[in-house]
C-alpha cells in the first residue's frame, strides 16, 4: 500500500475524516519526515491536526507549547474523546495538583502518551526540565507562535525563552504555528527559533465568506442593538478595549432584550468560564468581551463580530473577526471607527519602552490607513499578510458594495518616489509625509531635511492623502516595507520602472469620518438640538407652548428643546417609551406626558410612520451611582463643596449632575446650598428672570443680568432652584 493512502487511512482512523484539507497533508509529510516545519494557516485551516496525527504516529512523545490554559484543555479533551485511552494526551501546568502533575509524568516516561501540552512558563521550571530530559521527545510543536514575535499581536517575553530551553532538554525538530503573521512576523519567528531552513507551508488568508465593514462610532450602543435586532437569533462576539465598557455595553443589551453575557480577564474563573459556556450551548447569543476571549473558542456559527473599539493591529483584527463563519456560511465584520480612539490607544503606549512605542505607533499606523482607506479591504489585508488579491471588486466589503471616487495620482506617486530616494530609503511614512507637506517637524530639522530639493513639493495634499499614496503604492507592488527595520519605505524595481516611464495611477480617495459631537452640555439644551421628523417637532413646540401658557411656565421647565428632537426621532406613544427619551426621566413624564404621547400617537396614525422600536435603546438605570449619592447628600443638605470633596471632582460637577437630575423631572430642594451662598435680593431678581425668559440658556441669561453682578455658578443653581420648583 502506498504512503498516501495509508497516511489517509491513518486519518479515518485516529480523527474519522476522509480526506486532509487544504496544505494539510504535505505539512504532515514534512513533519513525519523530521524537517523543521513553519505553519502559517488562517483560523479554521485546521493547524493542530498537523501536529496531532504525526504525534500519534511517530515514537517518543510531542511536546506541544500552548500560551492558555483553557486552550490546552479544550485539545486534550478532544483528542481523548477520539481515542480509547485517556492517558494519550496530557497538559502539564500550574493549575494541576502534585499528584495529578506525579501521574501525568509516570505516563509520559512509561510511554503512554503521545501528546503533552506545556505552557511556556512550566516548561521553564528546573524540575520540568530534568523531566522532560529523560523523554524521548517526537518533535516540539510551538502553537500561537507569533507570540514570540514583538510585532505580532500578542507578544509574551516567555515564548523568547523557548529555544535555549529546548536546546538544553535535548534538539528534536520543531513545528511551528500560527494563524496571523506578516512576512515580517514569520522571519521573528523563524529566527527567534534558529529555522531559517524550515519546510514553509502558507494557506490563503482570503475568507471570501466574511463580509467586512467600517462604520463611523456615531451612538454605537444604537448601532449594535438595530443591528442585533435586525440579526435575531444568531450568534455575535462584540470587542471592547476595557473591562468597565463591557460590562457595561452587555448591561445596556440586556435591559433591551437581547440575551448577552460579559466576559473578561477580571472576572473570577467560574463565572467567565461559566459565561463562556452558555455562548457555546446557545443558551445565550451574544458574548461582549475583552480581546481575552475568543482563543481556540471552536463555535462554528459565530455569524457577527462587531469591534466596539478599533484594535491595536490589523493582525489582532484578523484574528478576531476571523472567529466568524468558520463553516463557511455568512459572518459579519463591522468596526467602528473614530480618530478619537486612536489617540487614547496612543495614549496608552507613553511610559512604555521607546522600542516597544515604536513598534505600537507603526501597528496602529497600518491600523488607521486600513479604517481610513475606501479601497477593497479585502485587498488591504491580504497585502497586509503578504499575499495578493487578484480581484479589484471583492462583492463582500463596504468599499467595494459602495465605491468612492477615483483620481489620477500618477504625478503625485512619482514625487512620493523622489523623496523616498533622496533620503535614501531610510525612513518612514510620517516622516516622508512631512517633507513633502513641507512641515518642519523636530525630526526635520534635526535631520537638515527642509535643504532637500523635494522639500515642500506636495503642499497641495494633506499626510492623509499622502498616506493614502503611500498605501496604494505598496499594493501596486512600486514600494514596500522593509522587513527587518519594519516601516521604512522602499523602493522596489517597479518602482524604479514607474519613475523612469511614469504611466496613470488611479488613486481611490480616503474617507473621512464624522465624529461624534460631545459639546452637549448636560445644563441646559444643546445649541442647536436637531429634530428627526420637522413637522412633528414644530406640533410638539406648539403643544409645549399651550401647556406651559395654561401652567404660567416658561416652556423650557415643560420639555427641553433636546427632548422634542429626540421625541420626534423615536416617536414614543407610551409613558413608558417617553422615559426612555433624552431628559425625561418618570417624573417629567408623570406630570406633562400624556398630552405629549397622545399627539404622537396620533400623528404616528394618521401618517402610517412605521416607528423604528429597535431604535428606542433603553440606558441602564441608575446608571451613575454618583447621581444616587447625590441626591442622598442634598436630602441630608450636605454643603455641594463637601459632595465634590468627597468624590474628587469640582463643584461644578456637581451641579452639571444635579441640573441633569433635575431636567429629567426629579425634585430637589437646594434652598439650603442657594441661601448659604446666594443672598436673598439677588436670588429674587434671578428667579424673576427665568420667569420671563424665553428659553434657558445661562449665555443669554449672564448677559441680561450682567456678568460683573452674577457668576454662571450662581444662575445656573437659581435655574436649578427654579425648574425644580416650578416644574418638577
């Protein structure tokens, strides 16, 4: 019988399937044959059988390096679910007892075992070592391997420690693998372990059935329940940079109906292993969590994943979203995408070492121009991983479903080429940028580099459209990054040839995102409150006006103008609904709702406007307990410099918090605060003011009143005083 049927008929036997998929089989080959043997393979490619079925074939046993715990479990499970014995496979780590560590290593010296997983810090202890020494050892498998690599997504100093360990336990081949790396994360890699010689096996990192997308971060939490809602039923991972934003996110989906858990690393061990389940079981559909989820979870029929956060790397990126649609079918890819996150993630890096900033400035870079850029995205990753994309329109991305305009570039590629050159292809995009804006940045001025001749010769541009050169360039194959000093720009020789026969570029132009508008200040209403529905929004103006005559009120103590703009976005015809709105909290809505409600509710009617309910995002009660604290200090008529004292925050915010409470109907009684700081005749001819005043605002107020006689402070306590007073 020859070797191939027989390595097939070994595969029914040990794993029962009929044929290898993919690279599968020659990768097992050159494992068999004692090669070292580098495995690059996109989640899903169905790496670890690479190393399981030699190791159950070869003699001696396989030492696999696994970074998680719960990682090694999972494989040591299901290889034994396989086999008849148990004791084929073991993981050695921190979480076993001595005499289950006593056990797993009388199997293993007695030859029983043909699969040992070890995590890169037990395979440093000394006991470990002297153990291992007296094994016959089939070949080390090293799984995560772009752990080693600084430039990979998830660098662990303890990989760096494999190769003299290993050295030291006795030479064996070794099988590397990895489900992300760019060529320059291979060559770490390769290097770190001493094989440069190793048999090299890559499969396509084209996931033609995910469907990616960047979306702006405009009320993302609104976003994420429509488009849960609008995907009901399946299952969805949702990515958040910090702990405190998933917990919270996975509060505001469970109060709107859609059945979430939370998941991060700060949680106790039962609980996230418990939540983990419940995902795996379906007993609920969407996991929010920290990018601390999500390693070897084998759930087929992850149909979305949604980053809350923009991540680190674009390899982080791949990895993550590449938990979707691992049977093939539909999976959804959105981002949302916003400069601002950007700079906290830079923020982040300061205190870091200089090389370890540098190399997170560069990740975040290609991160930004991959959100930024309105060309396939498809083929900006797989330029990414080193691989080309031979289509222009993938069908299956935001991009490519919605194309941007294009704009001849050719000359601005050949001045792009000339600065790269002149600087003798020793620096990076930024810097390269610059010269060609003509900013004379420190760098620039240190380096001499405003003397060039090509100083200055792309001012017509801004970085962003050079940037955008720039990436455009390196898919056209006319530059490229240096591997070994990673982000320096070169010139290839398609490079040379353009700039000796420049012929057309078109150049796709990148997009540009709206931001969020934070300037809303919680006092009074916004500047400007933009309404949903005109017509509806004036009707509800109108029936403002008719109340507050018939209460003797100014209109702003009924409603405020952002609570009518919200009103005639989301259409509420319950008291209920109209809780949810922006400022309208049960009070306000108890005292004034009912007309309101009924209003729109007829409109809704009469206009057959279909509401959008999904829309209606229902925010977690009580969300801030500073307001709960607050409220009890100013029943206990606490001074609001001792409130402020106590939480660590000015006295202005504490009014900012105490107006918020107010506006959305709350009483409060702040005569105790307002007399010790506030004298009387000046109180009366404030609170008279807002009696005649035509809106709120403490601009136009502190220009009546004169701003020499009365502080902003003091009218914004007598607005409070007298919104609570008259209206609440």
């Amino acid at each position: 019988m020859n070797r191939e049927s027989s390595l097939t008929d070994k595969l029914r036997h040990y794993f029962g399937f009929d044929r290898f998929k993919g690279q599968q089989e020659e990768a097992i080959k050159s494992v068999l044959a004692g090669n070292n043997t580098f495995v690059l393979m996109p989640t899903g490619g169905g790496k670890s059988l690479i190393y399981q079925l030699p190791a159950l074939l070869l003699e001696g046993t396989a030492i696999v390096i696994s970074p998680l715990i719960a990682l090694m479990k999972n494989q040591v499970d299901s290889i034994r679910g396989m086999q008849s014995e148990d004791n084929i496979a073991h993981f050695l780590n921190s979480s076993l007892s001595k005499a289950a560590i006593q056990e797993v290593k009388n199997d293993v010296l007695d030859g029983k075992t043909k699969l040992l997983y070890v995590a890169p810090e037990s395979l440093t202890k000394e006991e470990n070592i002297e153990f291992l020494k007296r094994v016959k050892i089939s070949f080390y498998a090293i799984d995560e391997a772009h752990c080693i690599s600084e430039w990979g997504h998830d660098f662990r100093p303890e990989y760096r420690r494999i190769k003299p360990i290993v050295e030291e336990i006795g030479k064996s081949p070794i099988v590397a693998l990895t489900a992300t790396a760019t060529a320059k994360v291979q060559h770490d890699i390769q290097k770190n372990l001493g094989i440069l010689d190793a048999e090299v096996f890559k499969a396509s990192f084209n996931r033609e059935n995910l469907y990616y997308e960047v979306r702006p971060k405009i009320k993302p939490e609104t976003q994420i329940i429509k488009f849960i809602k609008q995907n009901e039923g399946k299952s969805g991972i949702i990515y958040c940079l910090s702990r405190k934003r998933v917990e919270e996110l996975a509060e505001t989906l469970q109060v709107n109906g859609i059945k979430a858990l939370a998941y991060h690393a700060g949680m106790d061990a039962a609980t996230r292993s418990g939540n983990q389940d419940k995902f795996l079981m379906e007993e609920v559909d969407v996991i929010v969590a920290t990018i601390a989820f999500g390693m070897g979870i084998d759930k087929p029929d992850v149909r979305f994943v949604i980053h809350y956060d923009i991540p680190k790397s674009l390899e982080g990126y791949y990895q993550e979203t590449g938990r979707s649609g691992r049977d093939g079918g539909e999976g959804k890819c959105i981002t949302f995408y916003s400069y601002k996150d950007i700079q906290k993630l830079e923020k982040f890096m300061h205190g870091k070492p200089v090389a370890e900033q540098e190399i997170g400035k560069q990740l975040l870079l290609d991160t930004v121009s991959y959100a930024e850029s309105a060309i396939c995205r498809r083929i900006i990753l797989l330029n990414y991983f080193g691989e080309k994309y031979e289509n222009e329109n993938c069908g299956n991305c935001d991009n490519c479903l919605n194309p941007k305009e294009k704009v001849e570039a050719g000359d601005e590629v050949a001045r792009a080429l000339k600065v790269i050159l002149e600087v003798n292809e020793k620096y990076k995009g930024e810097h390269i940028a610059n010269i060609l804006i003509g900013n004379k940045t420190a760098a620039i001025k240190s380096f001499k580099h405003y003397t060039l001749e090509t100083f200055g010769s792309g001012k017509d541009h801004d970085e962003r459209f050079w940037n955008a050169v720039f990436r455009q360039s390196m898919i056209a194959g006319i530059i490229n990054k240096d591997i070994e000093n990673y982000g320096l720009l070169k010139v290839t020789e398609k490079g040379h040839e353009f700039l000796k026969n420049p012929t057309s570029f078109m150049l796709v132009k990148n997009h540009e995102y709206e931001e969020e508008d934070d300037s809303a200040n919680a006092g009074g209403a916004p500047s400007g409150a933009t309404s949903g529905d005109p017509q509806l929004y004036s009707m509800l103006k109108d029936l403002r006006k008719k109340i507050a005559k018939k209460h003797s009120l100014p209109p702003f103590v009924i409603f405020q103008d952002p609570s009518l703009a919200d009103m005639s976005i989301q259409y509420p015809v319950s008291l209920d609904e109209l809780q949810k709105i922006q400022g309208v909290g049960q009070g306000k809505a108890k005292r004034y709702g009912k007309e309101f409600v009924a209003l729109i509710k007829q409109y809704v009617d009469e206009n057959e406007i279909e509401r959008p309910e999904d829309l209606i995002v229902r925010t977690v009660a009580n969300k801030s307990k500073m307001k709960v604290f607050i409220i009890q200090s100013i029943d206990r008529k606490i001074s609001f410099d001792d409130i402020a004292n106590s939480k660590g925050v000015e006295v202005n915010d504490i009014i900012t918090e105490v107006e918020a409470i107010v506006n959305s109907g709350t009483r409060l009684n702040i005569d105790y605060y307002i007399d010790d700081v506030i004298d009387e005749d000046r109180q009366e001819e404030m609170f008279e003011y807002f009696r005649e005043a035509e809106n709120d605002s403490i601009e136009a107020a502190v220009e009546e009143l004169g701003e020499d006689e009365y502080s902003e402070e003091d009218i914004r306590l007598m607005r409070v005083k007298f919104i609570s007073d008259m209206g609440n």
